[in-house]
C-alpha cells in the first residue's frame, strides 16, 4: 500500500512538473504599422499545433501587451504559470521575430529570435522553441493523419489530449502534426449523447506519416479511466521503449552498419523502430554524420575508379567493385582477342564497351553514396535538411491560414 502510495505521489508531481498553463499573446509589431497576416495570422498558425502540446497547457490571448510590463501583464491576466510574448519588426520584406518567456513573477525563463522573409519558415521555428523548451530537450515532429469512418446521420467531436480538434460527420480525414516519441490521446465523442464512442493512444516515431482509421467501437459503459484502447503496434512501440537502453542500441546499430546487415530490409526495419525510440535526436544526427559518406570522400573515390575498383573499395561499395573490376578488363581482353582475328566491328563495339565502363566507375560513387546516405537518413529518422542546416532547424509543414 505504502509503494502505491508513493508512486502516486510520483506520477502526480511529475504530472504537476509538465502540464504548465502558459499563455502566449498576439504578436505586435514594435515599429510602425501592424500586419495582420504576421501579427493575428502568426499566432493562430502556432496555435493550430501548440493546443496539442502533451508537455504544456498553452492557450492564445489578445490582450494588448505593447508597452506594458510583465508585473502589468501578469496583473491584467492572471492564473497562468508562464507567459510568452513576442514582437516583430518588417525590414525590407524581411520579418524579424523576439519572443520571450516569463514566469508569473516576472523571471525571464528562454528568449529566442527567429527572422525570415517567409512567414511559414517563422511558424515552424516558433513552434519548435516552444516545443523544445517545455518538452525539455530538442524535439522532432510526426505527422498523424486520422480516417475516420463514422455514421454520416450524427455528428462527432474529435479530441486530441482533451482539446478539440474537429467537428465532424460521416467519412472525414483529418492531419495533424505532433510532437513525436510522446504518448496522444484520441477521443470520438458523439455530439448527441455526448458518450465516447472511440478512444486511442499513439506514439509516432520521429517524422513518422501515420494513418489512424477512427470507427464506432466501444460502448458508453465500457469506458473508465484505465480503458486502453492501444493498437498492437503502440503497445509494442511504448514497452520498447522502456526495456531498451540507449547505449546497447548504440553499438548494435554500429554493428549492423559496419557489417551491412542494415541492407536486409527485416533487419533495417527492426533497427529503425529501435534508433528512433530509445535515441535522441542528437545522437542519431550524430550517428548519421559518423557513418554517413561525405561529399569529399565521394568526389575522392569517382577520381580513384580512374584505376577500376580503387574508388569503390574506399566507399566500401562491394556490388560496384565487381561491376567496375569486370567491365573494362574483360571488354579490354575481348577488344584485343577480336583485334587479333580482324574483327574490326566487335572490336569496336567491345571499345564502346570499355569506355562506358570506365563512364559507370566515374559516376558509381555519387550513386551509392546517394542510396547509403539516404539509407541512413531514413533509419535515423533524419530529414536532409536537418543535416544541410542544422539539427536544431527542423522544419515543419503548417497550413498557414490569415
């Protein structure tokens, strides 16, 4: 009794540590005239994804915060633990971004700016810091996309971690994007009896596309607050997640790569779902740059395969090595054999032959470093841009709707 006590005490302080009740307010432009698109239009565009937020209770204000003092702002609308505001300027169609964060009492907690001529680029990065802050670390995004099939006579009220995501009638599809590795909960109420008539949890892998197909099947008397509605694959993903540690994924994932196994679609398949739970984001990015073939290495091994084989021996591309060890030689003897007989016509083709061959060596390394490359992405969960850019600049795509 007393061990069930205590981890009630545990779960309830965790549970008060993370569901912060924050309120961010309307951007306002500090000089000159406001946009609504970059002001109102902004802020409704970060909401559409920050409602959802499972570390925060982030709710939107349109008090007017210019030129007033956190103790004012704090005084004007209370009840709230954190506060964000932000202002933006427009220089030369350029919009420049400076949020910060405050504590009731008045305490800075995290600042960032973010600048760009593209008001969707400005949306995805809000949304990124403010994820990231209170989910404690640098966050990656999934995108879940919910089919739902329900009677086309009533309508329905879909909720996302308790807040409302749609209203909806019959056949519907809905996308939303969300916080990844981070357990959702999903909610069909029925409009008329207000019973729940479906409920879900997922976890999705970082810049998972996931389709959840929602039907009426479950009754109002079978719901209680332990009702577990998870599908095989989340309970799979979340027991995963608790027995594996990161530093045992870390050397079996190396040797998997070192050893080529990864190319076996059954091995890369059950790695993925390992890297991508049990590894941040850092160490994954990490990882990919460990393994990954650079740009150098790959222009390096295209001038060496001048000499067949040498190139693709330095990138460790078995499969062209064979190709690029058989092609030229074997053209070469045959355009020599046929040369010797007067074959001018074979000897030519064979000549052809030999110079396509050195062609492939030359062009074999990019091919392959591609595919390794992408592999790598895909089993790290990697976007390109993340590496071409940085890790913290993780792109997301919002409707962006002024």
């Amino acid at each position: 009794m007393k061990k069930i006590f205590l981890i009630s005490i545990i779960l309830l302080a965790q549970t008060t540590l993370f569901a912060k009740n924050v309120v961010i307010f309307t951007f306002y432009n500090k000089e000159g005239k406001n946009f609504a698109d970059a002001s109102k239009g902004v802020l409704k565009s970060v909401m559409q994804f920050l409602k959802f937020n499972s570390s925060a209770k982030i709710v939107e204000n349109e008090f007017d915060v210019k030129g007033r003092e956190i103790s004012e702002i704090v005084k004007a609308v209370p009840g709230y633990d954190d506060y964000c505001i932000g202002y933006y300027v427009k220089k030369n169609n350029v919009f420049e971004y400076h949020i910060k964060i405050f504590s009731k009492n008045g305490e800075i907690l995290n600042s960032f700016s973010v600048s760009s001529d593209d008001l969707f680029y400005i949306v995805d990065n809000i949304v990124s810091k403010i994820s990231s802050f209170y989910a404690g670390k640098q966050v990656s995004f999934s995108t879940l996309r919910i089919v739902a099939n329900l009677n086309e006579n009533k309508t329905y009220t879909i909720l996302l971690n308790d807040e409302i995501l749609s209203s909806i009638t019959g056949k519907t599809n809905l996308s939303v994007r969300i916080i990844s590795k981070v357990p959702y909960s999903i909610l069909v109420r029925k409009d008329e009896t207000r019973e729940i008539v479906t409920k879900k949890e997922i976890i999705l892998l970082d810049n998972e596309t996931f389709d959840l197909n929602l039907e009426e099947e479950i009754k109002k008397e079978n719901i209680t607050p332990t009702t577990n509605m998870l599908d095989v694959r989340e309970k799979d993903n979340i027991t995963l997640r608790k027995t594996i540690l990161p530093s045992q994924v870390i050397v079996n994932t190396e040797k998997l790569i070192t050893s080529k196994e990864i190319l076996k679609n059954e091995v890369f398949l059950s790695a993925k779902k390992e890297v991508q739970l049990a590894l941040d984001t850092d160490t994954r990015i990490k990882l990919y740059k460990k393994y990954s073939i650079p740009l150098e290495l790959t222009i390096l091994a295209s001038v060496l395969n001048v000499i067949p084989g040498i190139g693709s021996i330095i990138i460790d591309d078995k499969d062209s090595l064979l190709i690029s060890l058989f092609t030229p030689y074997l053209t070469f003897l045959l355009t020599a054999y046929t040369k010797a007989d007067n074959l001018n016509e074979l000897s030519t083709i064979f000549g052809i032959l030999t110079i396509l061959g050195y062609g492939y060596n030359l062009v074999s390394p990019f091919v392959y470093s591609n595919f390794w490359n992408s592999l790598l992405r895909d089993l790290f969960g990697i976007p390109k841009e993340t590496i071409t850019l940085s890790p913290h600049n993780l792109k997301l795509s919002l409707n962006l709707k002024f």
